[in-house]
C-alpha cells in the first residue's frame, strides 16, 4: 500500500487533496495542529522532519506549505523566506537523509514568471519577493527526487478565516459589494477538483521534473469574475472593471500568468481542460 505524508493539509488544496486520497487506497498521514505547533517553535526543523519521516515511512510527500498571501510576503520578508524556501531546504535534507526513493511532490506557483505568456518553464523572472521565495524552493526541492508543479488553483475555501479570490468575489457580490476587478491581469487557473485527480496521476507515475500545470486557455482577473457571475446568475452591478496600474498593492504582480502546459500533457499523457470549464465547476461549489 502507498504510504503518502501531506504537509499544508489544512488549506484549501490540502484539505481537498486529503479527502480525495482518502477515498483511494493509500495509506494517509498528515501534519496535525501540534506539528504545526512544532514547527513554529523548533529551531531544528530538520530533525522535526526526519523524525516525522522515519515514523510514516512515506513512499510520497507532498508539500503544500506556503505563505501565498504576496503583499505579506514583502511586508515579512523573513518569514516568507522560511516558509517558501528554508522549509524545502530541510525537508529536502531530512528525505535525502532517510531514504532518496522518497518522491517528493511540491506545489510552485505562476508567480514565478512574468512579461508576455504562455510561458515556459525555462523562461523564470519573479517580479515579488513571493515569486522569489517559491523559486528558492524549488531549487532547494530539486536536490531530491522531486515533481515540481507550477500552478494556480480555485476553489471554494474550507477554512473561514482566509477568504480567497472567489470567495471574495462571490460574497461581495451577493451582498452588492463594490469590488474592483483587473482587465489586464491574465492566468490560467485549475479547479481543485481537476489538480487533486492530478495529484494522485503523479503519485502513480513518479516523473521527475518541473511542470507547468494549468488550464489551456487564460483569462483575465476581471472576465473570471464576470463569467463566475454569469454561471450563479448574479447581477454584476457591483463589479467595477479597472486597470492594475491604478492597483493598491504593495507587492508588483506580473500582468500575465498563463502558462504553456505543452510539457506536462507530454509527459503525464493527460489532456488538460479549458478555463471555462474549470470556472463552471467553481460555479457548482457556490450554487
């Protein structure tokens, strides 16, 4: 039987991704609250991991850990560090320590690339420290037997305390809100429902690499938002089109996201789906 470590499984993805192993037959282990506990304590988070890898003796881990949230990360830019990249580092260290058959399977972001898509994998320029940290993990990742994916997902949020973008965009909405979207800002998101199924693909397989892992098409921020609407059949009154220059953020954001997935199709065999798609089974989790 499949023995799989998650670590980050109390987030949108996470939770997600543990139920759908679940149904399957794997053996599932997870970090708890009071790993988590340990983690933000332990000065040594090498030997945290070693320990919690000799005990599950997993055959794949999978790191959803991150600090995502890009205008914290230029505020806390310690803390984005150790959690985007110092966390791979000794995880990374504690696999190679235990066993170098260990698969890991870590989650990246789009945010590591900017200027015009559909971007490739060589072609990296992280624009925020966000993006920077990401890609310092993934180097830190790759000194191991690792399947790196760079990817963006939606998806009903679980957890109520960290609203996501449509989360904010289906509440405000319903309560007539304003809220302003961008024209200019394009990505290529998967539903989570799609990249768990994905997930599990890539547990089978075992391929090494760095993948970028989206939908085919792109769309803008503000066409996301318009066409989310449309499927729930909610006025967008409230729902104010601008341009990202005139944009509040701390942290710069690259314009275009979307990402040539031509790699992954190759390798794993698999037919990835159009944005549309993947907006209509968004629009199912909120009906």
């Amino acid at each position: 039987m499949q023995k799989i470590s998650v670590y980050g499984s109390s987030g949108v993805l996470g939770k997600k991704l543990v139920k759908h192993l679940s149904s399957k037959n794997y053996h599932l282990s997870k970090d708890n609250k009071n790993f988590k506990i340990k983690l933000k304590k332990e000065k040594n988070i090498f030997n945290l991991f070693f320990n919690d890898i000799k005990k599950n003796k997993p055959n794949t881990i999978i790191n959803l850990v991150a600090l995502t949230n890009v205008d914290e990360c230029e505020k806390k830019k310690k803390t984005a560090n150790n959690t985007n990249s110092i966390f791979l580092k000794e995880l990374t260290k504690a696999i190679n320590s235990y066993s170098k058959n260990i698969h890991l399977i870590h989650i990246s972001t789009d945010q590591v690339y900017s200027g015009l898509g559909q971007h490739k994998e060589k072609n990296t320029r992280p624009v925020n420290y966000y993006g920077l940290t990401k890609l310092k993990g993934e180097n830190f990742a790759k000194k191991t037997f690792s399947t790196i994916l760079r990817t963006n997902f939606v998806g009903s949020g679980l957890n109520n305390k960290k609203i996501n973008l449509s989360d904010w965009i289906v509440n405000s909405v319903r309560k007539n809100k304003k809220i302003n979207v961008f024209k200019n800002i394009y990505f290529s998101p998967l539903h989570t429902t799609t990249l768990v199924k994905i997930i599990e693909k890539i547990i089978k397989a075992r391929r090494k690499g760095t993948f970028n892992l989206a939908a085919k098409t792109k769309i803008s921020k503000a066409n996301f938002a318009k066409l989310l609407c449309k499927e729930l059949k909610l006025s967008i009154r409230s729902v104010n089109v601008i341009s990202y220059k005139y944009s509040k953020f701390l942290a710069k954001r690259p314009l275009d996201m979307s990402l040539n997935v031509t790699k992954f199709e190759k390798t794993f065999k698999t037919k990835l789906p159009k944005v549309t798609r993947e907006i209509k089974k968004l629009a199912k989790e909120y009906s």
